[in-house]
C-alpha cells in the first residue's frame, strides 16, 4: 500500500513530500519510504527501526 501524507522527512524536514510503501516479507512488516525532495530513502521494520537495503534483501532471500 502506498501512502502520500503529512509525513515530514527525517532528512531535510519536508512536510507532504515523503511516500510510503509498506509491505510484509518473511511474515515481517516493512515500509520504504522516499522523499521526492532530497530523495532520501529509508527502509523500516516494525519494532525494530530503520535497517538497511541489504537487510530487507536478505529478509527476502530468506522467506522463500
């Protein structure tokens, strides 16, 4: 599911320019958010914060 809000960006603190996609991999909930700004890009795992690309990656790998 894809959402545009009122979310403000962690990067350059832009209000109502960060999407987030949320997904569920390997029973794990995930979201990727972008900032059409500065484009940062942040890859979420509920309960645990932010983790890296390859993170989510391996996650993937895993759940097959």
């Amino acid at each position: 599911m894809a959402e545009v809000g009122n979310m403000r960006c962690p990067s350059c603190g832009k209000q109502n320019t960060v999407i987030e996609i949320r997904m569920r991999i390997a029973d794990e909930d995930v979201s990727f958010q972008r900032c059409g700004f500065c484009e940062a890009k942040v890859w979420e795992r509920r309960g645990e914060g932010e983790v890296s690309l390859d993170g989510v990656l391996e996650l993937a790998r895993t759940s097959r």
